[in-house]
C-alpha cells in the first residue's frame, strides 16, 4: 500500500484525510474517533481495532451517566476535579462545562491512592555592581513557587493515573503564606474524601498548621568549649565544657532563609556554637566553678544575643531568645575540678582547721627525680617540674 492510498477508520469506516491518521496496532484510526477516546488514555499505538471499539462504548455509556451527576465541590483552577460527594463519584477536567468534555466518572471505589508532591521551583536574583553588570547576591537569594501535583491512581482498564495541579496559574511563593496553607488544607480535604477518610475537624486542622509560621526553634549542642577557671588562690585552669541550648529565630528576609538555614540548620547551628565558644572564653566569674554557671545564665545568654546581631543580614533571621537548657564538664576537667575542692579543704586545714585540731604536718619532700606525689592537691604520678593536676611547682 503506497504513502498516499486513502486510508479509512476501521471503527467508523470515514475517509481519513491527509495526517489525519492515527495508527492502531492493527489498523486505522480518524481524528474524530480519536477524540472521543478518554484523555487519559495514552496506549492507542499498541491498542487493536476491537479494544478502541470497547473503549469508545464505555464512552458513550459515560457520556448518558454525566446527567445524573451532581457535583457539590470542586478542586483545582486549570485542570478541575468535580467531586459528587453524594454519588462518591468525581470527573476531572479542564473544562468549566464539565459535561461538554464527556470526563470520565470515576467511582471512589476505583481510587487506588491519592498522593500530593510539593514541588519547589526556584530561580536566582540577581544585582548589579558599580559597573552595571550583573552579579550574584552573596550568599544567592532565590525566589521561589510553589507546585501543588495531586496523582489520583485509580482502577481502569483504560487509565491507571489522573495529574491535576491544584495550584495552576496561582501558585504561592513561600510555605509562610495564607495561599500555601490554603492549598495543603485542600489537598488534605481532596485525599480524604476520595480515600474515603473521615473529614479532619476544624480544631484538629488548625493544631496541624501550628508547625508552620514565622518562627523556628533550633537546638545547639556546643561541645569542648573552654572555659577559664581562676580564683583568688591563684588557680588557674581552662576547663572543657559542654553547653546544651536552644534558641528561637524569627524570619526577617526569607529569600536568605531558605538557602542559609531551611536547606541546612547545621550552617547557623555552627554560627551559634561559635558564639557559645568566644562568649564562655571571654566570660570572667572569678572563683565561679563550671557546674555554677546555669546560675549566671542571664548574663550569658545577653552576651550571646549581642554575638547574633549580624544574624539577619547573614541567615535571614533574627535571633528572639535563647534558652540554656544545661551545661556540664567533661570527665577530665571534672577530675580537675574535683582536685582543686581538695586542695582548698587541705589548704583549709593547714591554716588552722577546726579550733583545738592539731596542726596538719607538712609532707615529706620527695626525691628530686622520678614520679611525685603533689602535696598540695594529692595528684599522683607527677614526672615534670609541675604538678599535672594544679600547676603547683615540685616541691625540693
């Protein structure tokens, strides 16, 4: 059969006219038969002749049914579902005369599943430098959409899956917008009534967007962070600790936010270790000991607010609180510390003790070499010219 022999529709046996042919795995099909398939339909090539016949009265079944169809909600701005809540039936269609696009009925009975993808569609802002050209903000700042994808798997021998952007035309630029909520409600509402779910109440819906807003807690745990132990003895030690907290940010520019902290929390996670770390190095408390510290909590965590001043302009938030929830030393530091107690209750009793106690004897002086004994702190095993436990000189 040449290329340009005429070619008639094997199902209403029209004349197809030039590029008017649609190829079935065995025969011919017009454009007019063609249109009349369901639009979710996408397996013609390798449909036969008898397979588009059934199809095609299932359709005009389908059509006759609409009439007792009485939709009472509607999904969606472009591609629309109208949902019979009475029937349990839904048809999904772009057109606001539903009827005219002969959509197909679909039972909730055949809805398999229901899933919605969130998809986020960002593209870079950009400035200009003294020279006009254009440059990169530092860090980049986006701006963003938002893509509500509903899939709806059903059981049809003709279909498994129907797409419907919940959001087309309107799509919402941030998830702290009224518009981004609104669109998850309908979602959530569109899931449960074609899974058959039961509807989630009013007070139940507004406990679920709780989480969502213009506010963040993160937490922050600061290990190793040095700590300078001095007192009016003369001790001296830098001590490791370790500060555990959380604090509350609030979003100021969300372009900077989404890239600086909603990607990542470790980058200003680690901004806020730092801060713990210089603030605790810096602190001077003479004679306050590490396990003390939560009773100073007031004035560290106003020094640590004033080391965050610079957090909006770098992470898009603005620090609001910050709770120190504990702080604690490491094993060494606390064997450290436990050392010194002991040296003070030794250097207690060698000034006098309790009234009528007699007078504590002066250890022996050990032996110019080898491993001592500190006789103010009692550490043990001491081989330099300082006791390793409270820097005190050997003795000799």
């Amino acid at each position: 059969m040449g290329l340009f022999d005429k070619k008639y529709c094997d199902v209403c046996g029209d004349k197809i006219g030039l590029l008017g042919n649609r190829k079935l795995e065995d025969g011919n099909l017009c454009k007019n038969c063609a249109k009349k398939l369901s639009p979710f339909f996408s397996e013609r090539r390798s449909s036969t002749v008898a397979q588009i016949k059934e199809q095609l009265a299932y359709r005009e079944q389908n059509q006759r049914e609409l009439a007792n169809l009485n939709p009472t909600v509607t999904y969606g701005r472009g591609r629309k579902i109208f949902v019979d809540t009475a029937a349990k039936k839904f048809v999904c269609t772009y057109m606001t005369d539903w009827k005219s696009d002969n959509p197909d009925i679909i039972s909730f009975s055949q809805v398999k599943d229901v899933k919605l993808n969130i998809e986020e569609h960002k593209s870079e802002i950009y400035t200009k430098d003294a020279e006009g050209k254009r440059i990169s903000y530092k860090p980049p700042r986006y701006e963003y959409e938002y893509e509500f994808e509903i899939t709806i798997f059903v059981d049809s021998p003709y279909f498994s899956e129907i797409e419907m952007e919940l959001s087309s035309s309107n799509r919402p630029d941030s998830p702290y917008t009224d518009l981004y909520r609104e669109y998850e409600r309908q979602a959530d509402e569109l899931i449960r009534t074609l899974k058959g779910m039961p509807a989630q109440t009013a007070s139940a819906a507004a406990g679920q967007s709780t989480g969502t807003g213009m506010a963040q807690t993160i937490p922050c745990a600061a290990n190793d962070v040095l700590y300078r132990y001095m007192d009016s003895d003369g001790i001296d030690l830098t001590l490791k600790i370790n500060v555990a907290l959380k604090f509350d940010v609030q979003i100021i520019d969300e372009n900077i936010y989404r890239y600086m902290v909603l990607e990542d929390t470790t980058k200003i996670q680690s901004a806020m270790k730092m801060a713990v770390q210089t603030v605790i190095l810096e602190t001077k408390m003479p004679g306050v000991e590490p396990d003390q510290l939560p009773a100073h909590s007031i004035e560290i965590m106003s020094a640590l607010m004033a080391k965050c001043k610079d957090f909006p302009s770098i992470y898009g938030v603005a620090v609001t609180s910050i709770s120190i929830q504990r702080i604690i030393m490491d094993p060494e530091s606390n064997k450290m510390m436990m050392q010194v107690k002991q040296l003070k209750q030794r250097k207690d009793a060698m000034n006098g003790g309790a009234p009528g106690a007699a007078p504590v004897q002066a250890a022996a002086a050990p032996a110019a070499s080898g491993p001592w004994d500190c006789p103010i702190c009692g550490g043990t095993g001491n081989t330099g010219k300082f006791c390793e436990y409270c820097g005190e000189k050997r003795p000799g």
